[in-house]
C-alpha cells in the first residue's frame, strides 16, 4: 500500500507480530538473563524489533514463548541468521524447539 505525504510516495509496511514458543535448558531467570541483555536489546533495536512479551509455560518450566513484533519478516529473519543461532543456544534456547507462528493485521 502507497500513502502521499507531503507530496512524497510512501510504502506502507506491514507490521508482523511474531510467536516463537521453544524449550530451553536452563532455568527461565537464566535464559531471560541473556534475551534482557543490553547487547540483545541493542541488537533488537537496530533492527528495530519489540518485544511485546515473553514468559514461561506455568505447567513446564523448560517451555518458554517469546512474542515480538517488527516489520514483516524481521524477527524470523534475525533467529534464523546463522551468525545469531550459536548466541541462541548459548543462552539455554533449544533452537530445534522453535515453533514460530506469524500474525498480520488485516
């Protein structure tokens, strides 16, 4: 979708919000350590991602789910970087656990 503004052509990008539910290793304070790190947060905002929330599976502790929301495609591409996986699963995330489920606004 194209907006005018200010006599300027505009493309609209579509928002995704990003569900990636995951096992992990170690404990969820340990894991959510490493996601809250000031070098995570750096990187999620170059990429300009947000983190609308994450938490564990009160029935499996080892569960965890992360929601994010960015332009589409941003998120998934950035968990599947080759160069990110090994910070992925240093913190405790169990990579071939990730189910990812994408959600866009109508």
């Amino acid at each position: 979708m194209l907006f005018l503004v200010q006599n300027h052509l505009i493309k609209s990008v579509a928002l995704e919000t990003t569900v990636f539910s995951f096992k992990i290793s170690v404990p969820f304070e340990q894991w959510a350590a490493v996601y809250d790190s000031e070098e995570n947060k750096q990187l999620m905002k170059e990429e300009k991602i947000v983190c609308l929330y994450r938490g564990i599976n009160k029935e499996d502790p080892s569960s965890a789910v992360v929601i994010e929301q960015a332009e589409e495609g941003k998120s998934i591409a950035m968990f599947s970087n080759p160069e990110v996986r090994p910070l992925i699963e240093e913190a405790g995330h169990i990579y071939d656990s990730t189910v990812i489920t994408s959600y866009l606004r109508s």
